[in-house]
C-alpha cells in the first residue's frame, strides 16, 4: 500500500478528518483488507488506526504532515452566466478602455468586475489556475473588499500550495501559502504548513518563525481549553522536535542550550515527561556540565528508580563529578535489577580500567590494583586485565606478583608480546 508512513494516506483520509471519519475509513478498509487473506495490509491499516485513534501518536503523527485545509471557490449565479471567451474577452478590452477614459466611471468599474469573475469562472472550470488568480487580483485592485474574489485568491493559493507540496515543489508551495497568509493573517494550519515547508527547503530562521508563531497560538488556545489533549501534545511535540532539530547542528554555537530550553519548555507543560527530562540530562552530559546532570538524572532516578538506562547515565556523571563511590554504588544496583544487562557491565568494566590507569600514572599502586582486580569479577579471563594488573605490580616493586600475572597473561594469550617483554625485562634485572 501507497503512504505506509503516513497513517493518513493509508486510510485514504486527509489530515484533520474528525474521530468519527478516522474509525469509518478503517472500517471501511478492514472490511477490504480482512487479516486472514491480507494480512500485511491488515496491519499497516491496523498502525494506521492506532496512531490515529490515540490523542498522543496523533499530535506526534500531526507535527510534520502538511495540512490538507477545506474550503470552497464562491461565485454567484451572475458570476457563473458566461456565454463564449470570446465574447466575454471582448467586452473585457472594451470596459477596460472605456474605464481608462473616465476612472470615476462606477457603471463601468461594477461592470468590469463582474467580467473579470466570470472569466475566472471559466479558467476555473478549465483548471487555468493562473488565469483565474490574475482575475482576481484584478479584482481586488479595483475593489479590495471584493469578499468572493479574495476568498478565491486565498483558497487557490492554499490548495495550489497543497498540490506542489505533494508533489514535492515545497519552495514553490511555500511562496503561496505565504501570499495566502499576507491575505489571512490569522490561519495558523497555514503557518504550520510554512514551518514544515521553511524546514524542508532548509531555511531554519524562517521555520523557527513559523515554529514560534505556531507554539504561540496553541500555547493561548491551551490557556482558554486547559483539557484540550491534543492541543497540549501538540505543543509539547513541536519542542520535542526542535530540541532533537538543534542537537542535529552542533556546527551552530549554543545549539545544546536552545536545546535545552526546548525540553524545558515542555515540562512547563508536562512535569513528569520522561523523554524531555532524559533529554536534558543527556544534553547536560555531552557539555560535560557534571553537576548539572547529577542533579537531572537524580530527580528521573525518583520517578524511575528501576531504569537501567537512567542509572548508567547517573554512574557516568557522578563518576565525572567526582563521586566515584558513588557511581559504582549506582551500577551496581543497576546490575541488580537487571543481572545480565551488557550496558551495566560494559561501564563498570570501562570505569574501573580508566581508573586504575590514572590511580597508577600518579604512583597509586594499591588503590589502582583495587579497580584493577575488580575488573576480574567481570573478565575472569581477560589477558588484558591480568596484564594491567602485572604492570601494576612491577611498578610498585612487586616482583614475584608481577611475573605470576604476566604468566596468567601468557597462558590466556600465548602471542602476546607485551607480556613477554614484560618477563624478559624481569629476569635481567635479576
């Protein structure tokens, strides 16, 4: 099926259909597509439904989908009584003339306008979509309250915008819907549609204006319908997208702090958002901004007290702050909920071999062999660590308990030409 990541066009709906429309189109389709013959189609129809039956993967669906906006063109019976171009045509070059010799002309001027919409009738009718909008103009620079010749002018510019942008012309489509914007100040599916447009073509200031605008009018809607769902996901979705969109530039300075602020925005509105709060601390990590993130990653450990992931991120930053007993304290009750998890083991490993290497490079034998050995309840086997440990033990003069690890080094991996060099060197010296 066409449009599989688009549960819009999988149920052959547009964006902003009601409720009841959504459940009707997939019904309609089931009845099509049962899950015994179809059943692949069954459940990209079924995905379809579910993000949009759902308040919150609907708000997530709706960020970046242009919306399809429903309107009509307006003529009146007058309007649409023409005869032939031709005729029409010439009495158009007629009126025009007889309206350049006398401006005050008002019978002239009502008259001229009535020709220029039938005709733009008629260029509808034939889908001259340029013809007609040339009409138009043509009318409102006579009569600028012209209400059917503006209402046409600005759904021909929202429509025409639709159908380049599904046809991927998404400079061409933005150009209108800002004419149709100049027009109509007030429609915010239309700044919408100019935020994803600006972000496609890749003209980030023009997107973040449209952005803003956009979170500015929900933001007030939400004010006056505090339960409005959707609403509310909508806004916390677009700051979610533009955190992850400034993260995605770090060739751009103090990207990492408008991300930040992005995710903060969202837990004005949602205190307990996980991913917004996992985010920051996250964020605050990659800044090296320890302390900071101890702090973030603290309050998700009161919310989340059995998440590994949280837990591996906060040994990182206490180990990083400065508070090693700590962060092993950390992985290790992060090992016991989770026994096998490779991540858990992968940072202490990591941890304790970075660290026994500095303890060593400033002559802190005994508190380097105390990490080192440790690395053994995870890597029993390990040439390497048995290495380290026998390096550490020939610095600190520990003769005898250094050839016996660089043995155990030997016997795991026999090739390995450090620790032979590592004997050689003992056995001259003695």
């Amino acid at each position: 099926m066409a449009g599989e990541r688009d549960p819009y066009a999988v149920l052959n709906i547009h964006k902003g259909a009601t409720e009841q429309e959504v459940k009707q189109a997939y019904v309609d389709l089931v009845k099509r597509y049962d899950p015994e013959t179809h059943t692949e189609q069954f459940m990209v129809i079924q995905e379809a439904y579910k993000k949009l039956k759902d308040v919150k993967r609907r708000a997530k669906e709706d960020i970046l989908i242009f919306n399809y906006i429903k309107g009509e063109l307006l003529f009146n019976e007058e309007e649409k009584n023409v005869s032939t171009i031709e005729s029409l045509n010439h009495e158009i070059r007629v009126l025009e003339t007889r309206l350049r010799d006398n401006s005050s002309d008002q019978e002239t001027r009502k008259n001229l306008i009535l020709a220029y919409m039938q005709r733009s009738w008629h260029s509808v009718k034939k889908k001259r979509w340029a013809e007609a909008i040339e009409d138009w103009q043509r009318v409102l620079n006579f009569d600028p309250t012209h209400n059917r010749a503006k209402n046409n002018l600005i759904y021909s510019y929202i429509i025409l915008g639709y159908s380049y942008a599904c046809h991927g012309l998404i400079s061409e489509a933005v150009d209108l819907w800002e004419k149709s914007l100049r027009m109509n100040p007030d429609n915010l599916a239309i700044i919408q549609n100019l935020a994803i447009g600006a972000e496609k073509i890749g003209n980030a200031v023009l997107a973040q204006k449209y952005w803003a605008e956009c979170l500015r009018r929900w933001k007030t809607m939400l004010d006056q319908d505090q339960g409005n769902e959707y609403i509310k996901n909508m806004i916390i979705e677009v700051h979610k997208h533009l955190g992850g969109m400034a993260l995605q530039q770090p060739e751009i300075k103090q990207t990492k702090e408008n991300a930040i602020g992005e995710y903060r925005e969202i837990l004005k509105i949602n205190p307990n958002d996980f991913d917004a709060q996992y985010q920051i601390a996250s964020t605050l990590m990659e800044e090296q901004k320890w302390d900071e993130a101890v702090q973030e990653l603290r309050k998700l450990e009161q919310y989340h007290p059995r998440n590994v992931e949280v837990l591996n991120l906060l040994g990182w930053a206490l180990l990083n702050s400065g508070q090693v007993d700590n962060a092993f304290t950390v992985w290790k009750k992060s090992l016991a909920f989770d026994p096998e998890n490779p991540t858990t083991k992968d940072n202490l490993v990591r941890a304790h071999l970075s660290l026994g290497k500095k303890l060593r490079e400033s002559g802190l034998y005994t508190p380097a062999l105390v990490h080192f050995k440790a690395l053994l309840k995870y890597l029993p086997n390990s040439a390497e660590v048995h290495f380290e440990i026998g390096s550490t033990y020939s610095m600190k003069g520990d003769i005898h308990s250094a050839m016996r690890e660089f043995n155990t080094t030997l016997q795991l991996d026999p090739k390995n030409k450090l620790a032979r060099k590592a004997i050689s060197v003992i056995k001259l010296r003695r």
